[in-house]
C-alpha cells in the first residue's frame, strides 16, 4: 500500500486467477487465465469482492456478473462502473435500497471506489490542489468553506467566508443543480484543473483577485484552535479538525495541550467537512476527549464478514501488510478477523477531564468523523449540531491489483452500547442524537463566534438551550436563505464528489 503503514505490492494474476478452484470463500464460476490486463483486473474486482466484501453474500456469481462486459472511454471508468454493479446488490431492509444507496446519484456506490492511490496519498498528508475548497451558500452565493494551512490559496490570503464572484473570466455559476452546467463548470475549475483566477469578495466588502496553481503540499488537519469564556466558569475550546490524516497527531496535541493549559470545561469538535481517513487517527482524537473515567473500557467492536471471521479466505493471502509495531510483513490472510481480536479499548491521552461535547456537522461529515462520534456517545454527553451527516459505519482496507487500489467495506463498527447502523446518517435534534439542526453558515470564518453552528454551542454553554440572541440571528445571511436546508445539503455534496469519504483501517492486527 502506498500509505506509510502499507507495503504496495503488485498483484500475480495467474496465481490470483488460481485461487478460483478454491471455492472455500465464495461460489463463483470459472473465469479464464487468458485474456487482457483490463480483463483479468476486472476479475480481480469481482473475485476479491466476493471474499472480503462485508456484503458479499448478496453477489451473484461470476458468470452472472460477468466482470468482463463492464467498459468504458478509461481503464478506471471501465472499474469504477463495475464497482458500482458490486455495489447495488445487497439491499438494506430498513429502507428497501442497496446498503450503498447514493442519493444524489442513484447508480453509484456510496462507499466502495476504485483508484490508482490518490486516496494513500491524501492520507499520508500530502495534496496536490489548491487548498481550498467552495460551498454554495445559497443560489447565487458561491462561498470559500475551508483553506487549507499553507496551501496555495492560504498563501494567497484566501479565507472561509470569502465570496466567489468571477472564476476564470466566468460570474455565471449560479447552482442549478447537481447536473447542471453551472455546477459542473465550478466543479470542474477546482476540482480538475491545474490553475484557476477568481474574484473574492472579503467580509468588509472589498475585493481581490487570485490566480492559483495546483502545488504538493503537506496537510495540517487542524485548521484552527481557540478557547471561549462564557463566564460562571466555562471555558469552551473549538478546535476544527478537517481530515483524519497519518500527520495529525502531533497537531492535535498541540490543540489539546493549550485546552488543558486554558482549564477547558466543555469542547466543540468541528467535523462539518470532515469526510474521514485512517480509523488509528480517530481511535487517537477519542482517547483525547474521552474522560480519564473512561480509561480501559471498550471503544469500538468492528465487525467482519463470516468468510474472514471464521478464517476462511483464500485472495487475500496475495495481499501484504507492513505491522507498524516491528515493521514486519504480513498477508492479510493471516490476521484476526473475529469481533473478540478486534475490539479496541479506550486509553486516555492528556489531561483535559469534561462531561460534555459538542459536534458540529453536515453531509460531509463521514465515515471516521461519525466513528469518533458514535464511540464516545457511551462515555460522556455528546450534541450534535448541524445537517445530518454522510452515514457511513463501514470502513474498508485497501486491496492491491495491478496498480489500482480496490476499497469495497469489509467491517462494520458499534460502539460499546451496540450502538452502530447510522446508513441514512446521524440528524441533530433528534432522540438519537441531541441537539439542534440547522445551516450550515459559510459566512463568517472558522472561530467567529456569530458563526451559526458554533453560536449554537456556546449559547447551550452559557445559557442552557441553543436558541441564539436576535441580533445574532438578524445577522446571519443563512437565515433568509432561498435554500432549504435538504437543498443546501443536496449542493454541498454535489460539489464535494471528488473529496475522499470513508474510515481506513490502518492500525496493527491481531494475528490468527
């Protein structure tokens, strides 16, 4: 694997190919040796899937599927449409639609992806963009919802809440949909382009231009950092946390550090664009929050299919594993998959000592995000503010083929109340999960405290329930919004498309 705690390795398709006659971990046909690379990854998809997809039981088998009919203008078109057909199959009862149901775009998989390790890299802390990235406010107002520390638009002084008025010559993009040519023309300037010029307007209503290009740049997942007086001894510390990335631990003890100096009482996460990472990454921010009380108990249970839990995987002995405690190599086959080998136990870092946490989230918060939140829902009061989130309680380790990484779910995760199943996400303000929904506020920076999210929180703090004071609310743009909030959401994923979601299972495993 190209992440740091991974080996890659090349996968040997006739031995790969082989393993069919092993009918021990999945009841497929016969697919022949021969053929193109294309035709034999595209079997590989299949096959892999078939043995370490949490849903496997719900494929058909290989000459149903027919791996090979799956085409397209690119080898990773012709894959990902094939992951896709995987992922429909298995239905989820409680809503009678696949698992992998994705709103937006029905058709597509809502978990599984395929890539040429893109993900790896954004993982390991490294991007290669413009850091930043735009969210529509509302019809007509294109905003900057995050900047990324020492990226080319941070170097340029972009900020959050900037308004996007000209992109490359063009100030006609207002949303018209998740289709439409205007949302694909802003998608396509950040998202797929090496360079973009646009015109921003800052909070006092003057303008700049910027043109940026597309550089490397190491990642700190911590935007930003503060603390909040709001008297009768309260200390509030806000910390923004973007991306469960292997470089974060240092940046989160250096913000969790500073609360405990600052005699923090109550802390605000903001995961509102936070689509996740690497599941050690949020195993580290729980033991940072959980309460010293909680030392020792069970965090998190994961969940694997019956062929790995009951050891009966054949494919994946082709796949390798660095352990990151003595840097020896492993084949996936050789590992623990059982519930009992896989429960993961608090152990408290640092010294801040609370009762309660707020979260601040929407549609973009994903997959770790929600794993960090559902884990500590146990142990101490936890609210959530904002839209309701991604919904994803399945993670997945990276499966090698060829020069393609294959990530299909493999496990699900509950917490130590059996607490897990969040398909269709977690709704603020509801029984499950307390607090209050409302807008996303792209209009004001992270930290300003007349943020709409995050005045939620420390008027809850201050005064015991979150309405906001009137003058704050006549304030606020988001209030008189065209929008809906189902519409707000609808357009902030649109545009989110290309940014990675999902938990990656990157700590050490327990040996059979």
């Amino acid at each position: 694997m190209r992440k740091a705690l991974y080996l890659l390795v090349i996968l040997a398709f006739s031995l790969m190919i082989s393993c069919k006659k092993d009918n021990k971990s999945s009841n497929t046909n016969s697919p022949s040796k021969t053929g193109s690379t294309l035709d034999l990854i595209r079997d590989s998809v299949f096959l892999y899937s078939k043995e370490a997809y949490y849903w496997y039981d719900g494929l058909p088998d290989y000459a149903t599927f027919n791996p090979r009919s799956f085409n397209g203008s690119t080898d990773v078109i012709a894959l990902t449409s094939e992951v896709d057909a995987i992922s429909q199959y298995k239905i989820n009862p409680s809503i009678g639609k696949p698992y992998e149901y994705y709103t937006p775009s029905p058709g597509e998989a809502k978990y599984s992806f395929i890539d040429q390790g893109q993900v790896s890299t954004q993982l390991s802390g490294t991007n290669g963009d413009f850091g930043f990235a735009p969210l529509y406010n509302d019809v007509n107002d294109l905003r900057i919802k995050y900047v990324y520390p020492g990226s080319p638009a941070d170097l340029a002084g972009v900020k959050r809440g900037y308004k996007i008025t000209v992109i490359n010559g063009n100030s006609n993009f207002a949303y018209d949909g998740p289709t439409g040519p205007h949302t694909q023309f802003v998608i396509n300037a950040y998202a797929n382009s090496s360079t973009i010029a646009m015109t921003l307007q800052k909070f006092d209503g003057t303008t700049m231009n910027v043109n940026l290009n597309t550089i490397n740049y190491t990642i700190n997942p911590v935007l930003t950092y503060k603390t909040f007086d709001e008297g009768n001894g309260h200390i509030v510390g806000y910390v923004v946390f973007n991306s469960f990335t292997s470089n974060a631990n240092a940046k989160l003890d250096a913000a969790f550090n500073y609360f405990t100096t600052q005699g923090v009482t109550d802390l605000v996460v903001d995961l509102r664009y936070n689509g996740g990472g690497y599941t050690a990454t949020a195993e580290y921010l729980d033991n940072l929050i959980v309460p010293p009380a909680g030392n020792g108990t069970i965090m998190y249970n994961s969940y694997f299919n019956d062929i790995l839990a009951n050891g009966r995987e054949v494919l994946l002995a082709n796949q390798v594993r660095r352990d990151p405690t003595n840097n020896q190599l492993y084949n996936y086959a050789q590992f623990d998959y059982s519930v009992a080998g896989n429960a993961v136990k608090f152990s408290k870092k640092g010294a801040l000592n609370i009762s309660r946490v707020f979260f601040i989230v929407t549609g973009a918060t994903a997959s770790a995000s929600e794993l960090t939140i559902n884990n500590l829902r146990p142990q101490l009061n936890v609210q959530f503010i904002g839209t309701t989130t991604y919904g994803k309680p399945v993670g997945f380790f990276d499966i090698d083929i060829n020069t393609y990484q294959l990530y299909v779910p493999e496990f699900e995760t509950k917490n130590a109340n059996g607490q897990g199943g969040y398909y269709t996400g977690m709704s603020p303000g509801t029984a499950t999960y307390p607090g209050v929904n409302d807008y996303d506020d792209v209009t004001k920076d992270f930290g300003d405290p007349t943020e709409g999210l995050l005045a939620h929180a420390l008027n809850y703090v201050k005064t015991g329930v979150y309405t906001i004071a009137a003058q704050q609310i006549q304030g606020l743009s988001t209030k008189v919004k065209t929008f809906s909030i189902e519409q707000s959401n609808a357009a902030a994923i649109q545009l989110i498309q290309h940014q990675f979601n999902g938990m990656v299972l990157n700590k050490k495993l327990k040996l059979k």
